[in-house]
C-alpha cells in the first residue's frame, strides 16, 4: 500500500517536527516518521535532560552559597532521585507537547523504521520511502523528501562501551544514581558540561582532552576562562593526552593514557566517553539513490540542503557542521522554503550563536579572534568583565566577561563571545547585531536597562570605541 504527500520526513527531532510544521503553515500535506519518541536527541537524550538537570546542580550549588545573601538554612541534602525524576517530568511534559503540536498541524505521523528505495512501481524517481511498523508496512512516496535523523555517540576501540561503567551521554542520563567519581575523555561542549554538572553535584571529575584546550573551536580567551574556573573549583585536567588502554576492575575503572610522552593511570566508578558523533545515516538506504556522504557518513548537501538527488533534502546533525538543534530547526525551515519556491535569505545561518550550558555558561556568535585575524588586515579585540557591571555584583557572579571582535576598518562588530551569568540569554542580542550588520557605535549607543547584565554588551562596545565609563 502507498501513500501520497507534497513532503515525507525522516526524523522527528528538531529538525523534522519544526519543518513538518512549516510545510503544513505553507498548505502542504506533510508525513513524518519517527522511530522511537517524537523530540529526537534534544528532547529525550541531549538538550533538555541534561539542563533541566544542570538547573538542578545549580540550585543545589546556590543554596549552599545561600548565606552570602543574607539566607539561612538549617539543613541542606541533594536527593538526586528527586532530580532525576525532575528531569524525566520535564522531558514528559514536552514531549507531550511535541505529540499535540503534531495533532494540532495534522502531520501524519509513522512511528517505524524508515528506508530510502530506488525507483520503482512506486516512483520512477528514487527517493519513495518503505516504512516499516510493528504491525504493517507502508510505502510513502513525496514530492520531496527531508532527511533529519540527526546523530548518535560516537564510540572508539579503545573505550569498548558497557553502557554499565563504560558510558555515554545516552547512558549517564540513565543512571539514576551519581557516580562516586567520574573520568570524561574528551572536552567539548557535552563533555564539559557534564564535568561542570557533577562538579556542583560535589562528584569528584577527571577530564581527558586529547587537544591543548577544553572547548576546541571557541576563542582562546574564552577556553582558558573556563578552563581556569573548573579548576579552581576541583576538576582534574589532562590535556594533550590520549588513552591508551581501559581496563574494568569490578566496580572500578582505569584508565592509562600518554601526555608528553609519559604514561599515566586514572580510577574512577565511571567513565563517560565524549569523543564526538556519527550520522545516523547507515541504514537509510542512501545506497538505493545517488545521495553522496562524507568518510563518515555526513550526508553532502548544497547551500540549500539539497542532496545529489534535488528533490531529496537532509538537515540537522546528519550533514555534519555544527551540530545543534536551533541549527538542525533553522536548516529545516530553510529547506522546506527551498524545496515549495519560497523565498530564501539564507543569513542568519552565517550568525549561528554556540552555547555551553556549563558553570560558567559561555555563548559565542560569529568570529572569533583567531578567525577574524585569518580573514580581515585590522582586527581589534576589546573584553569587558562582568565585575564592572552592577547586576553582576547584585547577583555575585562577577566572574567572567563580554569579548568583541572588531574589524577597524569598518567599525563592524565581526564576533562576540560572553562567558558568565546568563551568557546563553545574552547572546541573542549579539546575534541581532550582527545579522543587522550593526557597527560597535550602534551596539554602544542602544541604550540598556540598568542594573542589567545586558550592559556588559554595551560597555564593551564603548571600550572598544576608547569611550568606556565604567572601567
């Protein structure tokens, strides 16, 4: 049995749901299918469950602190089942909202494995789509195609994963219990939060990064901050160091690893493995088309996420890039105007903001110093610190600051980066500006509610117009 749709999805996270979405908001018949739970990675196994325990930490965290705010509390315990439930509620409850959203929009949604098929009975075109259920099978065949299956953990042989001592993100959110200590190899975004995470649970943290700094690809100033904050407050780093060999001794990990050319031996209950992510591309049938993929299994796209197959789309964590859900969400949109002869302003993909939801939080949007150096002949670069700001103080959270890169010769703010209190919210002005190709003047002169954290923006832009007021 067949069935007919203006556009089919494969993937019901971010990616899929918003452009399913879209596509009916443009009058479009729209399927979707979905493996397991409609959300994908962010809602069940990345963005929300992590933050919403993250918030957690940080309560935990603030209410020990509570007594420099005039605050007193007799008795303070962390009860990480609560927590734990805590996040499971949250996620529930969004993904309920996920389920309406997909009623509300009349998508019609699969839940099922789902297969890429060459041309056929159904389709003189490759690209019609077997799904198969528990309890049936169906073949859906669009007009277009929208791949989004996003991405999974990606695993070497030297950290053979357990899923018991062994773990990766998926499995730590799992754990409804704190390790008693926990090795992280590998310090990107993921790998730092956590570190950060189980460092305000006051579970002892050893990381593993096999480049010289944490958070690879953010600006330098901003790596050594953070770098410098998890430190003081207990993390044991290993940078430029490799593991060589894992090893699991009834209820203990040990980990051996080169860093300058010496070998050294880490114990811990746990260990999580943060080492990147891989496509969830290998069983789609990509074969069955001329859909081309990366040594890695990214699928290769154009600038409007068109495959090798023009009618056949992919977006999110499966093209590779950077891989996020506002990106995975903002790629679907794009495409769905692409693929129905919308119009098409690709900009705002230039001005994608990064975040880490760490302590310190860090946020960065376009440039950054060491980029901006490569591409323009007169680059300034200004940093404001939080401790000059009034809020900051309020709220004791001066650590941290606002960096601006500058191109002198246009006076155009080329890329900001904040790390501090907040800093996830606050880069969505930052964001703004530079889509509106706003000029530090501009930036300066808005005028910002005081007390506000926001004014670290606006007095980095008069610092760097040699006009600064509170510094």
């Amino acid at each position: 049995m067949s069935k007919n749709y203006d556009l089919v999805i494969l993937g019901g996270g971010m990616g899929g749901y918003i452009s399913a979405i879209h596509a009916r908001q443009l009058g479009k018949t729209v399927a979707l299918v979905e493996k397991e739970k409609l959300g994908g990675t962010c809602l069940h196994k990345g963005c929300i469950p992590t933050k919403a325990l993250l918030k957690s930490a940080e309560v935990f965290q603030t209410v020990k602190k509570c007594g420099r705010f005039g605050v007193k509390v007799k008795e303070l315990a962390l009860n990480y089942v609560e927590a734990f439930e805590r996040k499971n509620n949250v996620v529930d409850k969004l993904y309920q909202g996920v389920q309406q959203l997909m009623k509300k929009h009349r998508v019609d949604v699969y839940k099922g494995v789902a297969r890429l098929l060459g041309p056929s009975i159904f389709s003189p075109m490759a690209g019609a789509v077997s799904v198969e259920m528990e309890d049936a099978n169906e073949t859906l065949i669009g007009k277009n195609v929208l791949i989004a299956t996003g991405a999974r953990p990606r695993e070497v042989s030297q950290l053979p994963i357990d899923h018991q001592h062994i773990l990766t993100s998926d499995d730590l959110l799992d754990l409804d219990d704190l390790p008693t200590s926990l090795t992280i190899v590998g310090g990107g975004v993921i790998g730092v939060e956590w570190a950060s995470m189980m460092l305000d649970f006051d579970v002892p943290v050893t990381l593993i990064e096999r480049e010289g700094a944490l958070l690879p690809g953010f600006d330098h100033d901003i790596q050594q901050e953070v770098l410098n904050q998890l430190k003081q407050r207990g993390l044991t780093v290993h940078l430029n160091a490799n593991v060589t060999d894992t090893k699991v001794q009834e209820d203990t990990c040990v980990l051996t690893g080169m860093k300058d050319d010496e070998t050294f031996t880490v114990s811990s209950s746990h260990v999580l493995v943060s080492v990147g992510r891989v496509a969830n591309t290998d069983q789609l049938g990509l074969s069955n088309t001329n859909i081309t993929t990366d040594k890695v299994g990214f699928i290769e796209v154009n600038e409007h996420f068109q495959t090798k197959e023009s009618h056949i789309y992919a977006v999110g964590d499966c093209i590779g890039g950077k891989q996020l859900a506002h990106v995975a969400s903002a790629e679907g949109k794009l495409a769905v105007k692409h693929m129905f002869d919308e119009k098409v302003d690709l900009t705002p993909l230039h001005y994608i903001p990064s975040c880490v939801y760490a302590s310190p939080e860090v946020a960065t949007v376009g440039l950054t110093e060491e980029e901006a150096k490569n591409q323009f002949a007169d680059v300034k670069t200004v940093k404001f610190p939080f401790q000059a700001i009034g809020k900051a103080i309020i709220s004791d959270e001066t650590n941290g600051f606002v960096k601006l890169v500058i191109d002198q010769q246009t006076r155009d703010c080329l890329g900001v980066s904040i790390i501090g209190e907040k800093a996830t919210e606050l880069i969505s002005e930052a964001g703004m500006a530079l889509v509106l190709n706003a000029s530090i003047d501009e930036l300066g002169e808005t005028v910002h509610p005081h007390p506000s954290l926001s004014e670290a923006i606006a007095e980095a832009s008069l610092l760097a117009m040699d006009q600064p007021v509170h510094i």
